[in-house]
C-alpha cells in the first residue's frame, strides 16, 4: 500500500539516549534492510562522555550519522564563572553557590549525573549542534525524495517538514540536563533551515528509573534516590513548559548565545519567551 515517506532525525542525547538508538539502528539493519529502506533516516549523537561517544553505533552506512561531544575541561568551567560578562547568558542559569564544586572537577567524561553540569555543556555547545542538526534534517528529506524517484510505487514524501525523535534518560545528567533544550532547538532548526523543513513533528521517548532496575539490576540505595529526584524534576520541568499559553509557561532564551536564539524571533509576539511546548508528543 502505498504511504507517505517521512524524513526523520533521531537524536540520542547521553549514553542511555546512544544505546536505546544504537539497538533501534541494529534491528532496523538487521530485519528490515536499514540503510537502504530507511536512507531517510538520519541519527545525531549528543553525549558528555567522549569515549562513549565513539563507540560503534551499530551496522549500517556511518555517514547517517553525526556525534557532537559536549564537555568542558576544569579550566573552561573556571573560565565561566570568572567572565560573567562574556558568559552571561550561562550565568543566567548557572547556581553561583556550585561556582567551586563545578570547578573543581569539570566535565571531560561526562556530566557525572547532574542535570545543571548537562545544561552547560549542551548550550556550550548550541551551534554545532544546530548545525549538525539543520545539515540532517537537509539529508533526510533529500533521502526521502530519491527513494519515490526511485521507486514512486512506494508512495510520496510527506508534504513538507522532518520529524525529530529524541531519546534520553530522565534520570541521568546529560539527557535529563539537554532535553528541553534539544526540543527548543529542533524549533530554532526549522527556522534556520527554511523552506520544506519549517513543518513536521518533534517526538520524545524518555527512559525513567525503572528501566535501569530492569536492565541492569537493582539500584544502589542512593543512586536510587538521586535517580527518582532527578526523574521528577526533568518530568516537573517538561509538564510546565507543556501547559497552555494561557497559564504562562513561557521558556526563556535568555540562556542561549544570541545568534541561535535570534532564530526564534520569528514567532508571532516574540519577546525573547516561546509559549510553544518543546515536544509534540512524549512517550
């Protein structure tokens, strides 16, 4: 029967996010003739642990997919909280009280489970990952279209847009620190990209705590209940930039570099907020 052909970016933020897409990829591959049914398929990894990173994402054509590393040596932190002029929009949101705890370890190997550590290092990172991002959605779609040149009995590219499907942890410190963000950004890619991709949905699956008791055993005690708080927080902060416009839950870009959140000026009664959720749906 013949359906429409839909251009999709899958981000993986943090480790949890690179092996939920890295099993999806593999089986893709594996059952379904990957690379060459789902060409329209593109993949960008966002992790703070550049040795994960790396790692193989699974059969396939590599060229699908991007890596962007997000971390910050203990001199760059330092650095931060030395020039708040020339940072000011991460002195926004950066607890001045963590000024020695953050400093004092860095954040070349991960965001070591905190939430604020994964937020800096993502919004460091705005405009390369913007750019990988805008780059696939471009891909994707040009992907899409030669698969119904090719073959125009599987039926026809979705009108216009790129769907995005982002895959975290709640619980952890990079996906849970990025997630609001990344769906903000995605917004701020369509603007960027024009064109046929200022439409199309963003997706996000999230992983709670209770997969990691199922995956990998019961939780230590604490890490447990740093799990769960964490969890609930990311899960507070989703529900309240997901309420209506009438209640006011604006986001601020207060917190980006000016040129990325420039991008998003073009909202009818733009005043530096968005009254837009960051997802469409979130499973």
């Amino acid at each position: 029967m013949p359906r429409n052909i839909r251009p999709t970016v899958f981000i993986a933020l943090g480790g949890t996010g690179f092996k939920s897409l890295k099993r999806l990829r593999t089986k893709l591959e594996i059952e379904h003739g990957g690379s060459q049914r789902f060409k329209h398929f593109k993949y960008l990894v966002v992790d703070a642990d550049g040795q994960s990173i790396m790692n193989d994402f699974g059969p396939g054509d590599p060229t699908d997919v991007r890596r962007v590393k997000i971390s910050a040596s203990q001199e760059e932190v330092r650095n931060i909280y030395a020039n708040p002029a020339l940072f000011a929009h991460i002195h926004n949101f950066l607890p001045p009280e963590l000024a020695t705890d953050l400093s004092a370890s860095g954040f070349s190997a991960g965001a070591n489970a905190r939430r604020v550590a994964g937020r800096l290092l993502f919004i460091l990172k705005l405009d390369v990952i913007l750019n990988h991002l805008v780059t696939l959605m471009t891909d994707a779609r040009s992907a899409a279209e030669d698969i119904i040149e090719e073959a125009p009995q599987l039926g026809q590219v979705a009108a216009s847009g790129c769907d995005v499907v982002i895959v975290g942890s709640v619980a952890g410190g990079t996906g849970a620190g990025c997630l609001i963000d990344c769906g903000y950004l995605v917004r701020a890619a369509r603007r960027g990209a024009g064109g046929d991709l200022t439409d199309g949905k963003c997706h996000a699956y999230l992983l709670t705590p209770d997969h990691f008791q199922t995956v990998h055993g019961k939780l230590l005690a604490e890490k447990r209940a740093v799990a769960y708080a964490t969890a609930y927080a990311t899960l507070q902060e989703i529900d309240y930039f997901s309420q209506s416009a009438e209640k006011k839950r604006l986001f601020s870009f207060a917190d980006w570099p000016t040129n990325v959140a420039g991008l998003m000026s073009g909202e009818v009664g733009y005043t530096g907020y968005s009254a837009s959720p960051p997802f469409d749906n979130v499973y």
